[in-house]
C-alpha cells in the first residue's frame, strides 16, 4: 500500500526554521512531480513548493527566498527547508505526489503536519 508521511512540524519563533520530510513508501513504480501545501485554519489549501523529478523548483510568492524543496529519488523523501519563519505560515503542511504503483497512477496526500510559528 502506497503512503505519504511527513514529520518535522512543530512550534517554533518568529525568524526560527524548521524542516520537513515527506517519505513515500511502498509498492512504487515512479514518482513524478512531487508538491508541499499548507492549509491555515478557515483558508483555501495553498501550493507552497514544487519539485520535478530531476529538481526543478517552483515556490508560492510568499515563501521564496525563505523555503527550499529538495528530494532524495533513491530514498523517495521529499524535504522542505523553512527559514525566516513568520506568524503567517503558521499551518497545517502536507504534502503531495501522483505516484505509479501496481493499480497505476493514483494522486495520493500525507496526513498533514503542523507548523506553528509564534513567539
């Protein structure tokens, strides 16, 4: 059974950073384009990174300059390096990837982890 599980979130200040992994584990046959969202309580789930399999990046307006997504292929994790962390990112983070197993390409989610940025 394929799954995604992040870890790394937790409380942090106000110009303090985190980093978050996402491993993927099971029957995979490839992994594409892999993404980190976040969620803050009453708002829309939001890109926040993108990464493509061979590490080309793209970032929301908000975090660049400040985050970086990077990916181990052979391990199948995916990590987000967050600096200058603000009140604002203060949210739930998950991530993200269409993956090829043996019943063929399903979009599959993590179970989130949070992230809280305040003083």
């Amino acid at each position: 059974q394929v799954q995604l599980v992040e870890s790394g979130g937790g409380l942090v200040q106000p110009g303090g950073s985190l980093r978050l992994s996402c491993a993927a584990s099971g029957s995979i046959l490839r992994i594409n384009d892999m993404g980190w969202f976040r969620q803050a309580p009453g708002k829309q789930r939001e890109l926040v990174a993108r990464i493509t399999l061979r590490g080309d990046t793209n970032y929301a307006d908000s975090v660049k300059g400040r985050f970086t997504v990077s990916r181990d292929n052979v391990n199948r994790i995916m990590y987000l390096e967050m600096n200058s962390l603000k009140p604002e990112d203060t949210a739930v983070y998950f991530c993200n990837a269409p993956i090829l197993g043996v019943d063929g390409w399903k979009d599959y989610w993590g179970q989130g982890t949070q992230v809280t940025v305040s003083s």
